[in-house]
C-alpha cells in the first residue's frame, strides 16, 4: 500500500502540467485520495494487531506476577520458602518479562518490514543478463571495423525476432548511419556493440574477436554514448560533464564544453554560478539543447574510439539543432561514428548507410546517399516520403 500510494504521488507531482493542461486535477486527487484511504485501512489493521498484541503480551506481564505473588505469600506462610528468594524471583521474573515484551515488538517491527526488503533482495539476487566469460580478455582499442555476423535477437525466449541474419560492417575511423523505419532494430543494434544485451545467434566482432569473449567493462570503455534524452543527474555542471571521468581537472572539464559549444551558456545560466549551477531532477534547469550539449561534452572529455549517436537531434528546434550538430562535428572528428537518424538530411555525408527494413529484420541496402539514391530503394522512398513531409 505505501508502495502504491508513493507511486501515485510520484506520477502526479512529475506528470503535473499534463494533468492541469487537460485539466483532470479531479480525477489525480481521486486516485491519490484512493490510494491513500487504502493506506490508512491498512495501516489502521496494523494498529489494531499491535494493540492486540500489546494487549495479550501486558496482560501476560502482569498477570503472572501476580499469581507469583499469591503462591509467594502462600509459601511464606508455610515456611517453604525465603523472602530472599521470593524477591530473587521477582526480580529475575520481570527481567524475563520485559525481554519477551521488547522480542515481541521487534517481532512486529520485522513482520512490517518484510515485504520492503522481499522486493529489494527480489533485484539484488537478480542474476545479471550479462555475465564475463571465466577467460575473458581486455578489449584492444578497435584498429580494423565492428562487425555484426548472422547476428539474431530477440528480447525475450518468445518474443518475435528484432533482428534476424543481419550482417553489417562498421569500418574504424568512418561514419555510419543506420536509417529504416520505427522498430526496424536500428537502437538495438546499438545496445548489441557494446554488448548491453546477448545475441541469440551470430556474433558481434571487433577486429574479428567475438565481444562475449572480452571483458565488458573494458568493452565499454571503448564507447561514447550520446542519446536522443541524455539523461543528466541532479548534479552541477561540472560533475556532470566529468561523469565517467572524475578524475578530470577543471580546465579539462570547459575544454570539452568549449568545443561542444556549450562553454557560454554554463556561464550564463541563471544564479551566476556556471559550472556549479545544478542542473536538477533530470537536467530540467537546462534547455534541450544545453542538456544535450552537455552530454557532448561529457563523451568529449571521456574521448573513447567509439562514438554512438542515437537520435540526438530529432527533439530540437532548429536553433538548438544547429548549435548542437555543430557540436557534434567536433566530437565526430577522427572518430569511429554509428548514427541513428530520422532526419536523413543530417546522416547523407555518412561514409556509409545501411537501411534495415522491420518486415526482414535486417539490413536490406547499404551504400552512400548518391548510391542508395541511384539504387532507387528503399533508402530512396524514405528520402521521398521526407521530402513530402517537409
């Protein structure tokens, strides 16, 4: 119940404009109110088993003292028994008592408790999906290409198949795009390379070892991230540019922002502080294009081989858009670049593209834009539908 009603809370405080913009403030009230009467029943249940217990375990602490006390008196009478070992007994009875009374309480403290620590030891003992092989090895720096052979996915034993025989080549040091239609596994083939999940069949190589043989934390250290929502903690500026490099100096730190054009705007943010401003819950003190600006500038100064760029323009305005694709030229330079775009006008000078196709789940063309134009495609009746989008 208190799980619940956090829940309900939680969803109301952050979906807050969207419940006054459609204006159900009733309906939010009726559901917290709901969740809350539950609450309150149960937890008055709770009351009511304490005090019932509470009411036996009292009853017991006083009642046989003085039955004690009774048969005390009776034993002196009769001279079969001290004073001195009545008082003992007394004394050493109500010890006893007040330990049974306080094991009690825990005992009720603990029964309260175990649901909570149910759910939390449930994901602490989740084995986890991903696990190093006992002979893995640290991964080289890429020198040759990632490459995706026969590779099969599926999220789940009967779940339908992502992505099904598909073979792709990402050659180090060129840019490359993935470009098809919404669930056509582009993200997943994302989360393949750094090895987030499992292939159920095939194999994801780079430089032709197979990355289930290498160690993933040093797999992932070959990788820089940037998403289309870069997640930023409530955190200042400046830690969160450092994130995944703290041991950083200042100076490296406004480098990285400097060339992913954002070093201007931390110093202007409101407050005056710039790189100790804190960002808030999720970054929400910044623009989309600070935060994503500086999620460039954190991949900047972490300065991996491999660059993964997943949708990080599609939700900007056309100013933010520009600052941020200028931004993303520089951390592009010189780098293995796997881009996933919507907006084809932003992917056409990619070395490479590969189109995959959802109905296949796989890629079905690759090519450069001229190529895939001339191929007159898939990829060209995706740039067509744009077109007339646009």
């Amino acid at each position: 119940s208190m799980a619940a009603t956090m829940t309900a809370f939680e969803q109301a405080a952050s979906g807050v404009r969207v419940i006054k913009s459609v204006g159900e403030e009733a309906t939010a009230a009726n559901n917290f109110n709901a969740t809350t009467t539950r609450l309150m029943h149960d937890e008055m249940r709770t009351v009511k088993t304490r005090a019932h217990a509470d009411l036996v375990s009292y009853g017991i602490a006083f009642l046989i003292p003085g039955l004690t006390m009774f048969a005390s008196i009776w034993l002196l009478r009769s001279n079969q028994i001290s004073g001195a070992e009545v008082g003992a007994f007394l004394v050493g009875l109500i010890r006893i008592t007040t330990m049974l009374r306080t094991t009690q309480r825990a005992f009720g403290a603990v029964m309260q408790k175990l649901p909570g620590a149910a759910r939390i030891f449930a994901i602490l003992d989740r084995e986890p999906a991903v696990r190093d092989r006992p002979d893995a090895r640290p991964c080289p720096e890429p020198r040759e290409a990632l490459r995706l052979e026969r590779v099969c996915f599926r999220y789940a034993p009967d779940a339908e198949e992502v992505l099904h025989d598909c073979d792709l080549e990402i050659p180090v040091g060129k840019t490359v795009a993935l470009v098809g239609e919404s669930g056509a596994g582009k993200s997943t083939i994302l989360d393949l390379l750094p090895r987030f999940f499992d292939v159920t069949g095939g194999r994801v190589t780079i430089d032709g070892l197979d990355v289930r043989d290498l160690q993933q934390a040093s797999l992932v250290r070959q990788f820089a991230i940037v998403q289309q929502d870069s997640f930023l903690f409530n955190d200042t500026v400046e830690r969160n540019i450092a994130y995944g490099r703290p041991d950083a100096t200042r100076e490296q730190i406004e480098a990285a922002a400097r060339r992913a054009h954002v070093h201007d705007a931390i110093l202007a943010l409101e407050g005056g502080c710039g790189y100790e401003t804190l960002v808030g819950d999720r970054g929400e003190r910044l623009s989309g294009g600070q935060r994503q600006r500086v999620a460039i500038a954190r991949a900047l100064l972490r300065d991996a081989p491999i660059l993964i760029l997943d949708e990080p323009t599609s939700a900007l305005d056309a100013e933010s858009e520009s600052r941020v694709q200028a931004a993303l030229a520089e951390l592009m330079r010189d780098r293995t670049s796997i881009v996933v775009a919507h907006r084809l006008a932003t992917i056409q000078h990619a070395d490479v593209i590969h189109v995959l196709a959802r109905s296949e789940h796989r890629v079905i063309e690759s090519g450069t834009h001229a190529e895939l134009l001339a191929r007159d495609g898939e990829y060209a009746r995706l740039v067509r539908l744009q077109q007339l989008l646009t």
